[in-house]
C-alpha cells in the first residue's frame, strides 16, 4: 500500500491537492455505504407488505432487520483477519460481489425462512463494507484531513437511506416488495468496478492465525443475547427451556471469550485496544449510536401502514426527512469536530433526546409536520454525533490497529442496532397487550360511556360486528401506547449517553 501520509499544510483546503487516486477511493467508500444503507431503509419500507405476503406477526417479520444486523456484527471482527488474508482490494470487491449476490437471493425468496436467510447473507456479505471503508480512509488520508473524508464517507451512509425509500417506494408501487432488493444490482456493478480500479496498489496481505475459539466465543455470546431478546417474550421468558439454554450458553460464551482475549497469544481482539481511553468510551458511544440508528426506521413503516393506512411513498417521503437532517449536519460539523468534539458529541444526543421526546407525544392524530421534523431531528443529531466520535476514537490508536479498531468499533454499533430493535419490539408488543386488557376494563355495558349513544354512534353494541369493531379500535390504540413507549425508552436512552462526551479527551493537534 503506498504511503499517502502528507504534512498538515493549508488545513482548511488541503483536500484540493489530492490525488486522483485518493478522490477514486472517496467515491468508492461512498458507493459502497451507498449500497448498504439502502438496504437498511428499503427493507424498513417494504415490512408491511412482506409481513402480508408471508403472514408473519409483528416479532417476526422484525428477524428480517434484526437478523440482517446481527449477522453483520458478528461477521465484522472478522474485519481486520480477512483484509490482511487476501489484501483490501479483493476484499472490498469479494465483499461487495457477495453482497450484490445475496440481494438478489431476497428479491427470488419464496418464503420467510428463505427471505431471512439471504438477509443474513446480505449482512454477513455487507459487515466488512464499513470497517474497511473506515480503515482505508483512516490509513490514506493524514490525521488533518480525516473529518473532511469520515463526512464525505459520510455522504455514501446518508445518501443510501435518503435515495432508497424514494425510490423503492416508486418501483414497489410499479411491481412488488422484491423490486427494491433488484434495484441494488445495477449500483453495486458500478460499485465493483470503482472498488477495483481505486485501490491499485492497496494488494499487502499481512497473514495473522486466527483465534477461533475467541471468535466463536464472541458469536455465540451476541446471538443468544440477540436470541433472548427476540424470542423471549413469546417463550414468556424463563419459563422456557430455549430461554435458559440461550442465558447459559451465552453467559458460558462471554465468560470463555474474555479469558481467550487476557490469556491467548494472539487473541481475536487485543485487549490493548480497550486500554485506549478514548477508543473505549468512543465504542461505548458508537453502540448508542447504533441503538438510535436504525430503530424508528422499523417501527413507523409498520406505525404509519397499520394504524393509519398510509401508502408506501407517503411513508418513504417522511422517513427520507432523516436523510434530509444527515445532510444539513454536512454543511458544519467538519469544522466543529476541529473546534468543539465534545460539545458536538454531547449536541448530537441532545438533539436526538429531543426528536426522541417529540416522537414519544404521538397520539393517534399525529400530523405529517410532526412526523418528517422529528425524524429530521433524528438524521441531524445522529450525523452530529457520528463524525466527531468517530475521529476522537481513532485519534490516539496506532496506525497498524486502525483495521481491527474499526471492525470493532462498527460491530458494537451494528450489535447495538439490532439488540435495541429487539427491545423496542419487545416494549411495543407488551405495552400493546397490558394497554388492551386496561381498556378493556373499561369497555363494559355496565360503564354510563359505554351506554352513551352520541360516544359509541360509529359502533353498534348489541351484534357481533360492532363488538369487532370496538376491539378493533382498542387494539389500535393500545398499539399507539406501545409504540409512544417505544420511543420514550430511546429518549431515556440519549439522554443518558450525553454525559459520555465529557470523558473523552481531546485529540493531539497537528501543527503546520
């Protein structure tokens, strides 16, 4: 790999002097994120009708994202082994052929099973697109110019959630749910092509031996929580054996992963990595991040579908405002990750918080305003957070543990994705069912509401459709409660993680 390392001259327009070569790699890191954030979003869009075509409940058609996220984390430590086995170049092209592949496989799946599983190929395939982007721009670009490319590798993550639910929306409304996994194939050509030409020379394999009892430690450990949480409340927890066999073996798990990384030669993840003050708080952010990330984007599709009978381009044009906030922070948050850090970091959460509190006032009459502001909020303050946290994390870490820094760094985010939909899910469906009984309680004949003619005049009491009709409007609302607590478990949570800002330390300054 050449050596791009430049002196921190002309700070502010130093990225007019780069290399060809560097721009090709900036374009390439965009298409590729581009590609797999698109997944994200065009999947989140299309759950109500996948949900229809396979006749799945709320949890489970919820395996498709939290599956697809799961197998990313634990493919993503893997990172750092597979780039020095086979060397960056093919691995990015590897890693994005497999990708293009398994969404393709979505678009033909018959059934559930097999939907669920080529989306755990798509995220197996899509783990390393972002860690080795990361690693690449980290290890190519010099430290004053690595906010300027972590945003314009920023503008691929951002673009693919905004351009995929516009333009899903549009081929659904063409043909079916399986149009937005076919249109991913023509940009991922595009993305193969540019992955091979820009990284001419970026070929230094670096073989290291694996440890494999760590890393199968390390998975097991992450799918029986994910398992837990997704299965736990239809197995009504502990009194299920599957439940306790999940608590045992990834308890086991955990316990034989950390003694593998103080005790093995070469673990599978250095522990030094942890001793690093500011990469370890900067993980500790990145799996907040990750919880906030992705989790409105599943559950308002279903919100806006199921209890408001919005179409699929309504919902994609409300969603998209998240995109719209992404990109405002663009404009900004360079220069402010050089002047303030932590306040950006601090300014991110509470932005969030704020989105997050908004979402959590819903009622059932909840406007469009509300809706595309609160999810700009949302885009805004997650782009605050993620280009300062990711450049403090990375500021005091040696070059040769950038790689496996970053594939770190990117599974405690997607781990942290897929267990907080998991418990947002798990929130909504409980909350749902104590909501209903507690109206239930109060939708009796012998209540003076119930035999009031002008508060039930759309419901007929004495026959069997009317009483249809009224559980049919309790289990809407008492839906609602569970998603407005949903949302208000997230507002807790950044709220919580604006304190962790103040722990990290500011980066050594270069001088010109």
């Amino acid at each position: 790999m050449p050596d791009l390392e430049a002196p921190a001259t002309r700070r502010w327009f130093a990225f007019i002097d780069l290399t060809g070569q560097q721009w090709l790699i900036l374009l390439m890191v965009q298409l590729a994120n581009m590609l797999y954030g698109m997944t994200i979003t065009v999947a989140n869009l299309v759950l109500p009708q996948m949900r229809g075509t396979f006749s799945a409940t709320q949890d489970e058609i919820s395996w498709i994202i939290t599956l697809n996220l799961m197998a990313a984390a634990i493919v993503t430590p893997l990172t750092a082994w597979l780039a020095g086995y086979v060397g960056w170049r093919k691995m990015m092209f590897g890693t994005v052929a497999g990708f293009t592949i398994a969404s393709a496989l979505c678009g033909f799946a018959q059934g559930l099973e097999s939907l669920i599983f080529a989306r755990v190929l798509q995220g197996a395939f899509g783990a390393p697109i972002a860690p080795l982007g990361q690693a690449i721009l980290l290890a190519t670009f010099p430290r004053h110019l690595q906010p300027f490319a972590l945003v314009m590798w920023g503008v691929g993550s951002v673009f693919g959630p905004v351009i995929g639910p516009v333009v899903g929306a549009y081929v659904t409304e063409i043909w079916n749910w399986r149009a937005v996994f076919f249109m991913i194939i023509p940009p991922a050509i595009l993305t193969l092509i540019c992955t091979w030409s820009a990284l001419r020379g970026y070929d230094l394999v670096k073989k290291v031996r694996l440890d494999w009892i760590g890393f199968l430690a390390l998975s097991c450990a992450l799918l029986c929580a994910q398992l837990i949480f997704d299965r736990g409340h239809k197995l009504d927890w502990f009194s299920s054996p599957t439940i306790i066999i999940c608590t045992f073996l990834g308890a086991l798990s955990a316990w034989v992963f950390v003694a593998q990384c103080l005790t093995a030669d070469q673990p599978f993840l250095s522990p030094s990595l942890l001793m690093d003050r500011n990469f370890a708080i900067g993980t500790l952010i990145a799996f907040v991040v990750g919880m906030l990330s992705f989790t409105t984007l599943v559950l308002f599709p279903t919100l806006l579908h199921d209890l408001r009978g919005y179409p699929e381009d309504a919902i994609s044009t409300l969603i998209s405002a998240r995109g719209l906030g992404n990109w405002t922070a663009f404009f900004f948050i360079s220069r402010l990750t050089r002047i303030a850090p932590r306040f950006a970091i601090a300014a991110g959460f509470v932005i969030q918080a704020v989105g997050c509190f908004w979402m959590a006032s819903f009622d059932m009459n909840v406007t469009d305003f509300s809706i595309f502001w609160s999810h700009y909020l949302m885009g805004l303050g997650n782009s605050v957070v993620f280009t300062p946290m990711a450049v403090m994390a990375f500021s005091t870490l040696p070059r040769e543990q950038i790689t496996e820094g970053s594939a770190v760094f990117t599974m405690m985010r997607n781990f942290g994705s897929s267990l907080f939909i998991s418990m947002a899910v798990l929130v909504l469906l409980r909350s749902k069912s104590i909501s209903y009984s507690e109206l239930a309680e109060f939708v009796t004949p012998f209540r003076e509401l119930t035999r009031d003619a002008d508060s039930l005049s759309n419901w007929d009491t004495s026959s069997i459709s009317g009483l249809i009709q009224i559980s049919g409007e309790m289990s809407r609302q008492a839906a609602m409660v569970g998603y407005m607590n949903a949302f208000l478990m997230m507002a807790i949570t950044a709220a919580v993680a604006i304190p962790l800002s103040l722990l990290l330390r500011r980066p050594p300054q270069e001088t010109d």
